[in-house]
C-alpha cells in the first residue's frame, strides 16, 4: 500500500483505516495535506473489497486543529480538491460509510471532517468547536450547513455564533455525536460500530445512506418516498438481494458479496 506523508492508511478486513498523522500541529491540515486525502478517499470510494472508512487522528491531544493557520501565515498555498477540507466535505458521491474516531480537539475545520462523515464515537476528552469567527472567519468547508441539518438550529447557532467548546457529552446530548467511550478508546469504539454495519449487506447500507440524504434534499416526505433512488435500484438487482432472504430462510448467517 501506498505511503502517505501526511496520513496513515491501514486497511483490516473491509475497513479502511484513515489517520490523520500531523501530530506536531494537531493534526491540521494545509494543502499537501488535502490532496493525500482526496486521493485516499477516491481510492476507497473505488475498491470494491473496502466497505467502511474510519476517520482518526495520531495521538491523544486531537482529531484534528482543523485548518493549519500557520501554513497559511507563512505564504502557504490555500489549494484543495474539489472534495473540499480533507477531502470529504464537499464529496457527495460517496455511499459507503464514514465513522469519525473523534479523541481530543475536533476544532473548526476538524470538526467539519467529523461532520462530514455518518457517525461521530468521541472519547471522553473530544472537545468540539467551530471557533472561526473569534478569528474573523466562517466555518466554510460545511459547518455552518451541516451542524444546523443534523441539531436543532437553536443548538447549531449557540456553537457557531459563540464559537464555544462542546464536550464530548454534550454533544452526545445535543445529538451529533452517537457514543462517548473512554479516553484512548475511540478507534476501538469506531471498530465495533464497524463490524455492526458489517453484519449487514454492504448494498443494503449505500442504498439506504444515499436514500437518507438525497431524500433529505428533496421538496417533500412523498417526493422522497417515490423516488428510487441509483443505488436502491443496483441493490435490488444485486446478489445481496436474493442472499438475504434466502440466508434468513435456511437460518443461516448471510454471505455478502457487496454486488
């Protein structure tokens, strides 16, 4: 597999394991830093035998600072793929799930990265934050949209007018984050959601992501509802398709084939 120079890529079975190893800086990102992710995530997105990405950070102190000021500061490139921050925050053809292993600081555009996947397990000392306009700036690689569709707007706007930090358990609270685990257990939280989902047809799950959030976007619950959405329509003509009723007849676990 391919060495990164500013990320780790490990794969175990069908799950990609994708760290953000910049620990010097907090695991922010500058530019060189995008275009290693959107090259990391396309391949993903395009290996047939990788079903599920988990997204982390190298050390303790943080998932990532968000974006590397002092790049930037320093004449640095602002450059980014058209993916967006990290790759991800403006990728919208990818139906495979993303879990976010959030341990200590996911601050700005590090807390857009998480957003920007499906699931959060944050550590006990996950601290979260959209703090860009105390530096006159706006969360802008998706923060602003994504915080107030997942929370209500009420709880987005007392995080993104304030820029105030959220702990881990608040954020459970407010709902954007799904499980606080202890601190240095993130990634192994993130694991167990993995094999979870993994217990069912991969087919299954990239209809069923794509049809939440197309449908979403649509004008109405009915128009949602009607529509068949492109990878409904490979699922029902998959092989997963006829596995899964016939593995619960023969009471029997399924074999998925993810086609």
């Amino acid at each position: 597999m391919k060495e990164y120079e500013f990320l780790k890529v490990e794969r175990e079975d069908k799950v990609t394991i994708i760290t953000v190893n910049r620990p010097e800086v907090y695991n922010a990102l500058h530019s060189p830093a995008h275009f290693e992710f959107a090259e990391v995530f396309d391949n993903f997105r395009d290996d047939p035998d990788q079903w599920i990405a988990i997204l982390t950070g190298a050390g303790d102190k943080a998932f990532s600072a968000g974006n590397d000021l002092k790049f930037q500061a320093g004449g640095g490139t602002r450059d980014k793929p058209a993916s967006g921050f990290g790759g991800i925050t403006t990728r919208f053809d990818l139906d495979k799930p993303l879990i976010a292993a959030v341990n200590g600081f996911a601050m700005g555009g590090g807390f857009e990265l998480a957003l920007a996947c499906d699931l959060i397990i944050a550590a006990e000392n996950a601290i979260f934050a959209l703090p860009e306009p105390r530096v006159g700036l706006t969360a802008g690689a998706g923060g602003v949209h994504r915080l107030p569709r997942m929370i209500p707007s009420k709880q987005a706007l007392g995080m993104i007018l304030t820029g105030r930090r959220v702990s881990a358990e608040e954020g459970l609270s407010m709902g954007f984050v799904n499980e606080v685990v202890p601190q240095g257990e993130a990634l192994a939280g993130a694991k167990r959601w993995a094999a979870q989902i993994m217990e069912c047809s991969p087919m299954s799950i990239r209809a069923s992501k794509q049809s939440v959030y197309r449908g979403l976007d649509e004008d109405s619950l009915e128009a949602a509802i009607a529509t068949v959405y492109p990878a409904r329509k490979a699922l029902d003509e998959s092989a997963d398709f006829i596995e899964g009723p016939k593995a619960f007849a023969e009471k029997r676990p399924p074999k998925w084939s993810g086609s």
